[in-house]
C-alpha cells in the first residue's frame, strides 16, 4: 500500500502542476487553477498517509479506506473541474458534489481513526 499511495501522490502532484501552468495560460481557466489547487493539497496528503501506514499510528485497513475515499472524489471533483474546461462538459452529473463529498468523508474517515486509535491507548491497532 504505501508504494501506491507514493504514486498517488506523485499523480496528483504532476496533474497539480501541469493544471496550474494550462490554467495560468488559458483565458477562462478558473476552473483548472481550483483543480489544480485539490491536486496539490492532496498529494502531500497521500505522501503522509504512506509514511501512517509505516507507522503504528492507524491500522492499514483504515488508512487504505481514507487513502480511496480521497483518490475516488479527487478524480471526480478535479476530472469534472478539468473536463469543463477541455471538454466542455461534465464528466457526468453531479461528479464534483459528488467527488467532494468523498473528500470530506475521507478526511472524516482519517480523523475518526485517529481520535479512534488514541482512545484505545498508544499499542499497535487493531488489523495490522
């Protein structure tokens, strides 16, 4: 798991910065520089929950359910965000909301774990 989630981070940073310079150069491009923006906030995202997953903070099931709450509305929110501008469509109905509402529960879903982990005291979790 930890090397998948080295390369989503690595995805994610390439598409963050490829967005940003397309958007920094084409008129009517907002849209790109927000999905520019997810891409680049998540990327170190992912780099962190890979280091968790060498740690004995969270159980790697927990981590691996975030990590895929987090890639799945990533691709929906910046692929919608990007397709409107290269497509001039959707990429289908309500992929945005639908893909940042995955974020947010994947945040959720990370931050449960932990509160969830500390709780239950500073011993190797649950599933590893």
């Amino acid at each position: 798991m930890p090397g998948l989630l080295v390369a989503l981070a690595g995805i994610a940073g390439a598409l963050g910065v490829a967005l940003s310079a397309v958007g920094a150069h084409r008129a009517g491009a907002e849209n790109l520089i927000t999905a520019a923006q997810f891409l680049l906030f998540h990327a170190p995202a992912f780099l962190a929950l890979a280091a968790l997953s060498h740690g004995r903070v969270l159980p790697r099931w927990a981590i691996g359910i975030g990590a895929l709450l987090l890639a799945a509305g990533l691709g929906g929110f910046a692929g919608d965000l990007a397709s409107r501008v290269f497509l001039d469509r959707r990429l289908f109905p309500m992929a945005a909301p639908i893909g940042g509402s995955l974020m947010i529960i994947g945040w959720l879903w990370v931050g449960i774990a932990g509160v969830v982990s500390m709780l239950r005291g500073a011993g190797a979790p649950d599933g590893r």
